[in-house]
C-alpha cells in the first residue's frame, strides 16, 4: 500500500493522523452524518449483528474516535468495551458523549495504538475497527497485534470504506469525493486537508479480497467480506 499522509510533512503517517484528527474532532460526527446522510449508523449496527452470535463480554474498539462503534456495541449487553484511540481530542468528544448517555462505566476510552498497544494476550471477545485500518501507519503490524489480544475463537470485525467499481455509484462517488467532500470538509472542519486526504486514502487501500488476503497473511481464519452500501464500504469478519 502506497504510504497516504494527511499533510505530505516530515511527521510519521501516525503523528500527521492523530493530529488530523485532533484538529477535524469537534466536527467530526456532525460531517460524518452530513457527508454519509447518516448510512454509516446502519453499517456499524450491521457489524455488531454480525459478531452477536457469539455474544463477546469482552470488546475492544480499536480506533474507536468519538465512540461511535463502541456505543453500537452496547446492543451485545458486554461486560466491558474499551475504545483505543491516537486522538485525544477525538476521545475527548467520545468521553463527554458517554457521559450524557451514562455509558461511561461500561465504556472506557483511553489512549492507545493498535500497533504496539499492550492490552493482554487472548484478552478480547471481540475487537472491532470502524474506519481505522485505512489510517494505520503500518497496517499488518496493527492487524497481527489485534490477533494477539483477541481470545481464541474470538472474532474480528473491521468497517472500511471501499472504492465502488459499479456504474452509476463508482461515478457518484469520484463526483462526491471531488467536490462535495472537499467544499464541506473546508467548510466544516477548518482542516483544508483532512477530506481530501480521505478519498486519498480510500484509494490506496487494499479492500475487499485483497484486505481478506491480508488478515489470512497474519494469521486470522475464515476471513471474509461484504459489500455494504453499494460498494461504498465492506465489513470484514475473520476469527482468531
Ligand atoms: C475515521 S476515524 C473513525 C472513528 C470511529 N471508529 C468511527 O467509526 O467513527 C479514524 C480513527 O482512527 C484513529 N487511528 C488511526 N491510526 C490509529 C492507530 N494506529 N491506533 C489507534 N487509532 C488510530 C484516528 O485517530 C481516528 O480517531
């Protein structure tokens, strides 16, 4: 995967990110509904209807920014979910949110990188990523270091955005992701690069079979995926 960074400056991609999304976090839920029209909400109750089977106590939502996965993970009744994140100032949002809903106790964000956080081995029942894996700065050191804390047996579970390749969405969405993104973004968030750095970044992903290829690679089992949205996103599963 070609090396995406929010500002193109000496910074590591990790620094350049956790900076963007300090400076994007007072905004971030506000554009995030505006810019999906609010799809993204469905796709996150999608995933967590998808590793409910197995009913996860334990859950860790890996790059869970404002929180967003982490409350949709409430529907599971967990014991304990805790949200690690490279953004303070997007936790800082997360924790004010969990506070008005009375979620704090069973939700616990608290900083941390998916690449070298040193949460347990076979500690988690489930881990889940929304939108995250797109910003890692090394994205197998953070998927193998996902598999150590999982318990065996656990599940996996990561949304991401894809790139469309079906008419007439893939042309919405180069139209979107051109002009509307950017304009809104600017507008919004007062971060000139942060929406443009998004499509960027979207681009340079490795989706569907080949981010299935990769969670094989380091180790996940039975790694698989689903279009969501007409290919604007997948949800991918894999067991530890
Ligand atoms: C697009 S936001 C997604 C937030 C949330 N999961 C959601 O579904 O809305 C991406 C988040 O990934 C975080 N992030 C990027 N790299 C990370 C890493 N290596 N470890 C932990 N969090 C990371 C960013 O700081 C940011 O808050």
């Amino acid at each position: 995967m070609s090396q995406i960074t929010p500002y193109n400056n000496t910074e590591s991609k990790k620094e350049q990110v956790a900076q963007m999304f300090d400076n994007i976090a007072f905004r971030y839920d506000f554009l995030n509904s505006l810019l999906s029209l609010g799809i993204h909400k469905g796709w996150r109750k999608k995933c967590i209807k998808l590793i409910a089977d197995k009913q996860p106590k334990y859950i860790l939502d890996v790059a869970t920014g404002t929180g967003d996965f982490a409350i949709a993970a409430m529907k599971l009744n967990p014991t304990k979910v805790i949200g690690i994140d490279i953004s303070e100032g997007m936790m800082k949002f997360g924790r004010e949110k969990l506070q008005k809903l009375h979620l704090d106790k069973t939700i616990t964000l608290q900083y941390g990188d998916a690449e070298t956080c040193d949460l347990a081995d076979n500690s988690m029942d489930a881990i889940t990523v929304g939108f995250g894996v797109r910003n890692f700065e090394n994205l197998e050191k953070g998927l193998t270091n996902m598999l150590r804390i999982l318990k065996p047996g656990g599940q996996l579970c990561v949304l991401e955005f894809s790139s469309p390749q079906q008419f007439p969405v893939k042309q919405f969405y180069k139209f979107h992701f051109k002009y509307i993104t950017p304009t809104l973004g600017r507008m919004f968030s007062k971060d000139t690069r942060a929406y443009t750095y998004l499509p960027e970044s979207i681009k340079a992903f490795p989706d569907n079979e080949r981010f299935t290829a990769i969670l094989e690679k380091v180790g996940y089992k039975n790694a698989t995926f689903s279009s969501v949205g007409l290919g604007l996103a997948a949800i991918y599963l894999a067991e530890k």
